[in-house]
C-alpha cells in the first residue's frame, strides 16, 4: 500500500511527528505494517492538464520515532492507495484551493474527503446536529448578538475558520467591553461568527468523542481548563483525564457518526460539554492516541488503521 499525508505546514518544517501528533501513530502504524508512506504539504500540491500530482517526501522509521528522507519527489496522487488529507485549519482560501485539487484525483480513497470538509464548516455545520447542541446563531451583527446575550446572560463567540480554540471568546452580560469584543469578532459587523450559550460544565472539561465511519469509539477523554482561561488551550497531560460516555450519549452520537460518514467525513472529532456538542472537528480530528493508549492501555492507532486500509481496499 501507498499512503500519502498531507499534513500542516508547521509540521513539515519542524517534523513534529511526535507522540501528541494523530499522524505520528497512524504514519508510525502504517511503516510497522510495510506500507509506504509519503508526506507533503498544501503549496506541494499542483496540477499539470486535470492530472493532479505532488511533491513529497517518503518516511521512515528507525528506533521507534518516524523520519523523512530529504529529497522531494514528484508522484500523481492517482499513484497512491489512501491519502490521509489533514491540514489543520485556517480554512482559508488556499485550503479551499487545495480541496480542488482532489476533484481531479480519482482512483485512492481520500479521508477526510476534501469535497466535503470544502462543504462542511466546523463550527456552523455543527447545526446540522441542532437537537444535540446549546443554543446557537451564526451572525455578524452586533444587535442581534448582544440580544442574544441578553437572553442567555453568558456567550461565547467563535470564528468560523479557525481551530484549537483559537480567537474564541467569552462573554457575559453587563461586561464593559462587550461591544469592543463583539466588534472585534465581526470585523465590524462584516464578519460571520458562531454565538453559543455559555454551558457552565466547560469548567469541569469537555469530553472529545471519537468517530470512525458509521461508530463512536468508546474511548473518550476529558480536556480540561488551563488555569488561565475557561477552556482546554494546551495539549499537555496535566489537562487531559479518562472519560466515559453515557448510554444516551453513545446512541446520539453514533447516528452524528453515520450522518458526517454518509456524507464522507469518515474520520471525526466532537467536543461535548454536558451531552452537548459544542463543535464537529473535520479537518484535522485529534484521536489524542498517546493519552488514550495510556489510560486504556490499548494501542488505538491499530484500530484506526485497520479501519483506514479495510476502506482504502475497498475504494480500489
């Protein structure tokens, strides 16, 4: 099997393929198992005619850690058996452009589809599941939001395109720099964020669920707040405990499951906040593998790469 990655930017230049990174175990399973393994990065992606090719770059393990030879090499995606396509957001205009790329590749399984995290946006599609989140809007203006703050009392506001709780700010009635704040997230009004009900249980963490195809895992962890804000912002041990998953939870999040698969968003990461789910991670889902194999003492990489191939035979 060839495997190509299409990972951050940020990780290419440093090789972050450390025990936090998904990729690190998935790239590190998949070498174990004698597959071929490539990376590259969004600008090394490119068409030549409607045939769409990368430059990357083929890994290598040695010692239990995972490396790349240094020489760039020009392959067609078609050439590949499963792409692995997980930059991390911003989903800007060249994340979008990459996703066009992959209209002309046609032969290996791509998961996450980039047609559909091109049609599905973290944060506002997450109201597709609008039965299971708080109370939400998606707007730019400044009356309706400081209206809804008025109803709810506490708010956070999100930015559409961004991830890792990135630019995400709270806000509670009567703070003095709400419109400050409002204005500052909308650009001045001209600018769309997602608006959701505070849920006090952020305080005592929100549990990541894991999807694989049309199933939850039933491994879960809790991120818990750092010391200096209202949400998990650090991957760090300290803020990262075991969790589990209600009855009720598990049956409602397993029909999320097969509704993000159906539409080709096999892989998937909720956050939920008291049975709530607060976001849909798509575009680079963390399994948090590390921390789960240590507190379940299991090895979820090979049940995710199970997975992963099963589909990428199935596809050829």
């Amino acid at each position: 099997m060839k495997i190509l990655f299409i990972i951050d930017k940020i990780e290419l230049k440093y090789f972050e393929f450390n025990k936090l990174v998904t990729n690190f175990w998935l790239i590190k399973e998949f070498l174990d198992r004698k597959c071929e393994v490539f990376i590259t990065t969004i600008p090394n992606l490119s068409l030549k005619s409607d045939i769409a090719y990368t430059a990357c770059y083929e890994t290598f393990e040695s010692d239990g850690n995972i490396f790349y030879k240094d020489i760039k090499l020009s392959r067609k995606i078609n050439d590949f058996d499963l792409v692995m396509f997980r930059p991390d957001p911003p989903v800007d205009i060249d994340y979008i452009n990459a996703t066009y790329i992959f209209d002309f590749v046609t032969r290996p399984r791509v998961i996450n589809s980039p047609k559909a995290i091109r049609s599905f946006n973290e944060k506002l599609h997450s109201v597709y599941f609008k039965d299971l989140m708080s109370e939400n809007i998606v707007t730019a203006s400044l009356k309706e939001i400081e209206e809804f703050l008025s109803e709810n009392k506490q708010i956070v506001l999100k930015p559409l395109n961004r991830c890792f709780g990135s630019g995400v700010m709270y806000l509670y009635e009567g703070d003095p720099n709400t419109r400050t704040i409002i204005n500052t997230m909308t650009n001045n009004e001209n600018t769309l964020v997602m608006v959701q009900k505070f849920l006090s249980g952020v305080k005592n963490g929100d549990k990541r669920v894991l999807t694989l195809g049309d199933r939850v895992l039933k491994y879960c962890i809790k991120k818990l707040p750092t010391k200096d804000d209202f949400k998990f912002n650090t991957h760090n041990d300290n803020f990262i405990e075991k969790a589990e998953l209600t009855d009720e939870e598990y049956e409602n999040f397993t029909v999320v499951a097969a509704r993000l698969n159906s539409r080709g968003i096999s892989t998937a990461g909720l956050d939920v906040i008291d049975g709530k789910i607060i976001e849909v991670n798509v575009t680079s889902p963390c399994y948090f593998i590390k921390e789960i194999n240590e507190l379940y003492g299991i090895s979820l990489e090979k049940e995710v790469c199970d997975f992963l191939l099963t589909h990428a035979l199935l596809s050829l």
